[in-house]
C-alpha cells in the first residue's frame, strides 16, 4: 500500500470538479447563479457544441476589483458565508467557493470584471488550473467568463459527455428554469451565434412564461397565492387549471427562496392535490415559488444544490397541498358559474355535445352507434361524432364519410376463438350494466364484457395493422397546427421523425423549436393531434432513439392511444356494443387489453348449476 500524502490542488480542484461540475450545463447553472447573486439586471448566455468547446457568461453585476478577482479563484473562497453558523442563514445561490477553481481546473478559463470605481478591469487566464496572465483591461461594470475545451484535461470526464444537441437541450432548459425564477433579470441564450431564445425583465409572471414556454401553456394556468404567518411559509406562482395535464414532470417546476430544486416532498403534494382533477398518470404544469425562513431549509445536502431537505417536511407538504386544494376548487366553481371549453392539451380530450355535461376528467372516444334493425358497418375508431346525440340507445348514426382502414375479418383468430361474430355464435346482448360493461347470453353461459378494455384491444391491434403496411391511412388538417417545442423534445422529434411520417402523420419544421402538423393517421382526432404528439414525443424520449426499437416504440405509441377509447360517459348503444363484440373477437388477442387487463369473463351455465344445486 502506497504512503498517504496531501493531494496538490491542483488534483484537489479536479476532484471537485467531478462533484460540482458533471456536465457543460452546470458550468452555466453555477456561473449563472454567481450573475445573479452580483445583483446582475441583464444576463448573456453563449455557447458552442453543446458548451463542449465554448461557454461565455457576461453579467452588468456590481463585478470585482483585482485582488477579489485572484481571490475569487482560490478554493473555499466566497463572499456569501463567514462562518459555519451562515450555513444555517444562507439566502444566496452560489456560496460553497468552489465553481470557479473547480471549472477552472478542468478547462481553459478566462475571467474579465471590472467593480464600481475602477478606471479598469481585469483579465486572468487560467488553463488547467495554471495561471497563465493576469492584466489590467477595459470593460463597462460587471463580469465576463468564458470557459473552453470543457474536460480536456480529463478525458475520461468528457467521454461520457452526450451529443452536442442533448447537451445544448439542458443548458437551455436549465436557462428557462433560471429565467422563469427571476422574471425582474433579462435573459438572452446564444447558440453558435444565433439566438435560441431573449426575454426582457418581465414584471408579469406569466408573461415570462409565454416568452420561454409558449402562450399556450400560459393560458392553461391559473394564479396561486396562499401565505401562512405562523411559520412563514408562502406559496406563489401559476398551477394547471383541472384537467390539464402532460406526460411528464418536466413543466412541474418547483422552486425553493428561488431556487429551482427537485423536491420529492412539493412534488407529490402537488400531483395530491390533483387527484381527481387530472387524468391518473399525467402531471400537472405549474411554477410554484415557495418562500421559506432559511434557517428551516437546508440547501447544503446536494454538491451541485439540487435538491433541498426541510426542516419540516410533514408541514411543508400540507401548506402545499391545502394551497393547491383550494386554488383547484376556487377554479372549479368559477367554470361551474361560467360555462367554458375545456382545455385541449391531452390526446385524450374530446369536447363535450350539447346534451353531455362537461366532466373535469378527460372524455375519450367511443364507438359510434347504429339502428338496431340494420347490421352495423365497423369504421375506423377514433372518428367521433355528436356523443349525445347518435350513442344514446336505440338513436340512428348520423352519416359520415367512411375512412380506409385495414379490414378485421382479415385478423387471424386465436385457436380457441371461432371467426364468426358473436350473433353467429348465439351471443345475444342481454342489457348494458352502469354504462361500462355487457352482459351477453351465450350457448356456454353469461358472459360479461368490459367494454373500455375491449375497445382498447380493437384500436391497439388496428394500429399495429397500420403500422405494418407501407401506406397508413392519413387524414390531413383543414388547417395545420402549429406547434412549440422544448429544445430537448426538439431534439427528439428530429431522431424520430422519418419513423413518425411514415406512420401516417405529416409533420414538418416550421422554424426554431417550432414544427407544423399537417396531417394524422386516421385513428386519430384532429383536435387530439397536438397534444397527442406532445405525448408521443415524451414517450420516445424515455424510451430511447435506436431505430432498431422501432416495432418496440410504435406498439407504446398505439397503448398511448388507446388510452382514449370508450368510458361510461360516452353512451355507447346496444348496437355498437354488439358491434364490440364482433371487433374483439376479431383480433389475434381478444382476451387481454394492451395494459394486461381482461376483455371479458364467463360464468358457464354448468358453473350457475352447480352453485344453485343440480336437480
């Protein structure tokens, strides 16, 4: 065993770097929080190749005279803290001193600051943590950085590092979350010279949030303020209105004193409130600030400072839960005493006829019914028409223009089922029972059919027959919808979206972070297709970009959709519950729903006599 030694700084700092510096986006989260700390107005973002090969940060802080300067570049040095009690008062971003020697060490470094009354600035040049210069310039008051060749000094740091347009992705998402928290600094993110997105002091929140996430979200929002004296907790911000929901967490931010933080114990007080009130499975968009006294959170548990730990956790998440409680129901009654649309961010939102009463929870699709005197004709699910009025029991279907769609008595049936329908095989419906299941008289029995699970199973597998042919059928927009996206749902669009096309859709790029969707396959709503491309572009971010996955990915796509097919709200008739009936036997996998759930159950007549007593 070698001799024990004290490690040079220079190791020292590198080691540091591996804990606080991971990736080039948390070169800009630390130097960003230094700006903003400065007391900074005007914040300047810069970067090349994903901030591999180049970051600059430029500020109009109060800056730093010379000797603060060199100081600054020393480990542990800071001007936030004085003493270990500090720690338990910290009200700053940045405080451990260890950003600027850690990026430093790790990269070539280039600091420039000047402070107010200074005739001029300094320049220091550090390359792998060696001092190179250090010289007197001229610059305006504030602070510029630049870091290059991030990790060149150690490669096996930089191998890990992901492709230039994931890495680019999270330093301009991590610069929205810094942009929404301070509203009253304006922002400005530049990309190999072009401007990915500039956002001047807002003093509106959601303001801010319609430059950096879009209009259409920040309509979806509704203010929340709650405060409670006794311990000093207050929660501020913009929450999802009921029934608006996404596919995942990333529009779920949650700060902390201003600090963006990922914080188990706010998150799931949220989706608690929400309960009810959103789609189970889905997450509600929303900027929660909430104000803490310092002393009852801590910020030190984490290297990088992404998480936080309360000193009370029980409590922090009842004032949380209580406050977005009562903001949703305050929102309830006021839609109740003014009738509006519901929002249509979801797949799985349909809008309510005029015979329906709006629902909070999404309304799905369902099978459109026919007149009980005349066999039903199978068209493609999906295509809805007046709910209320042609899926009332006995009412005759409006006509509609038919839509191709790959026939169902090609579907080869499993050995145990016959491919004759149910009518042939003396199915008789004997009635609808709470508008969610049929009960049939059977030769074998009774047979009780699940009808959402059973409509899922017919659209799954309708789909995965689609998906097999080299032509989907599509339906092009009367008008195509525009659509915003995050730099890194961008990112995934573009791996996929060859597969996507090809799969009945008609979507292109129509600008920076912006595409357009001009058509859908046909078991798809028009007004479902932006939200529903939203959904699928989070699912194949999550499930990855090999191409080799492709039959893998298109069969999440097609459970993604069939999570909108029939509920008891949408008043499907006795015809069209026959009709069912004949579509799942159809299908190579009757029994099952795509999640796993069963179709249908029989109770053999065999089965009634043996529990009543054989004569």
């Amino acid at each position: 065993m070698a001799s024990i030694r004290i490690l040079s700084d220079r190791v020292a700092n590198q080691i540091a770097a591996g804990e606080v510096i991971e990736r080039p986006v948390a070169v800009v989260k630390e130097l960003v929080e230094n700006s903003i700390d400065a007391g900074a107005t005007r914040v300047e973002v810069e970067f090349r190749n994903g901030g591999k090969s180049y970051i600059r940060i430029e500020d109009n802080g109060k800056g730093m005279s010379p000797d603060e300067a060199l100081l600054s570049l020393e480990r542990h040095a800071t001007s936030k803290i004085r003493e270990a009690a500090d720690l338990n008062e910290v009200s700053s971003f940045g405080f451990r001193g260890e950003a600027l020697p850690s990026i430093a060490s790790v990269s070539r470094f280039t600091l420039r600051t000047r402070a107010e009354g200074w005739a001029h600035g300094t320049e220091i040049k550090i390359n792998g943590g060696k001092l190179i210069e250090k010289k007197d310039c001229g610059m305006p008051v504030g602070t510029v950085i630049e870091v290059a060749q991030l990790f060149n000094s150690v490669p096996a740091r930089r191998k890990f590092l992901k492709t230039d347009p994931t890495e680019t992705a999270h330093i301009t998402y991590n610069c929205r979350l810094f942009a929404v928290a301070h509203p009253n600094v304006a922002f400005r993110v530049l990309e190999g010279g072009r401007t990915v997105f500039q956002s001047p002091a807002c003093a509106d929140l959601r303001d801010r949030i319609a430059e950096i996430w879009g209009r259409s979200l920040a309509d979806d929002l509704i203010p929340v303020e709650a405060h409670d004296s006794a311990s000093g907790l207050r929660l501020t911000g913009l929450t999802a209105k009921p029934g608006v929901g996404r596919s995942t967490r990333r529009e779920l931010v949650t700060l902390v004193n201003r600090r963006p933080v990922d914080s188990r114990t706010l998150g799931f007080a949220v989706l608690d409130a929400y309960h009810g009130h959103i789609q189970k499975g889905r997450y509600p968009p929303a900027f929660l600030f909430l104000e803490i006294l310092p002393c009852d959170v801590d910020v030190n548990v984490h290297p990088a400072k992404r998480e936080v730990r309360f000193r009370n956790e029980g409590a922090i998440r009842r004032f949380v839960l209580a406050a977005i409680t009562d903001t949703l129901q305050s929102a309830s009654r006021s839609a109740q005493s003014t009738p509006a649309p519901l929002p249509s961010d979801s797949p799985l939102q349909k809008k309510p006829s005029s015979e329906a009463p709006p629902a909070p929870q999404i309304a799905p699709e369902s099978i459109p019914a026919v007149t009980p005197t005349k066999r039903p004709t199978p068209e493609p699910i999906g295509q809805t028409g007046n709910a209320a009025q042609s899926l009332r029991p006995g009412a005759a279907a409006s006509p509609r223009p038919q839509l191709d769609a790959p026939k169902l008595e090609n579907a080869t049936p499993p050995p145990d089922v016959e491919s004759t329908g149910p009518a042939q095989r003396g199915w008789q419906l004997i009635t609808l029972l709470k508008r969610q299941y049929g009960l049939f008289d059977t030769p074998r029995g009774l047979v009780m059919l699940h009808l959402r699970h059973a409509d899922q199973r017919v659209r799954f597998e309708r789909i995965l027959r689609e998906y097999q042919t080299s032509t989907p059928p599509s339906q092009s927009l009367l008008i195509p919808q525009p659509i915003e996206l995050e730099p890194l749902a961008v990112e995934t669009l573009r791996v996929h979206l060859d597969l996507i096309n090809r799969q009945g859709f008609r979507i292109e790029a129509f600008g920076r972070n912006f595409y357009r969707i001009e058509a859908v396959p046909t078991w798809l709503e028009a007004e479902q297709a932006e939200g529903f491309v939203r959904d699928m572009i989070d699912l194949l971010r999550q499930r990855g970009s090999s191409q080799k996955q492709a039959e893998l990915i298109w069969a999440a796509v097609a459970r993604l959709a069939v999570e909108g097919s029939y509920r008891r709200s949408d008043l499907m008739s006795e015809a069209a519950v026959q009709q069912l009936a004949e579509d799942l036997l159809a299908c190579q996998t009757p029994h099952t729903a795509p999640s796993g759930k069963p179709t249908f159950t029989e109770i053999s007549w065999a089965e009634w006599a043996r529990r009543f007593g054989r004569e």
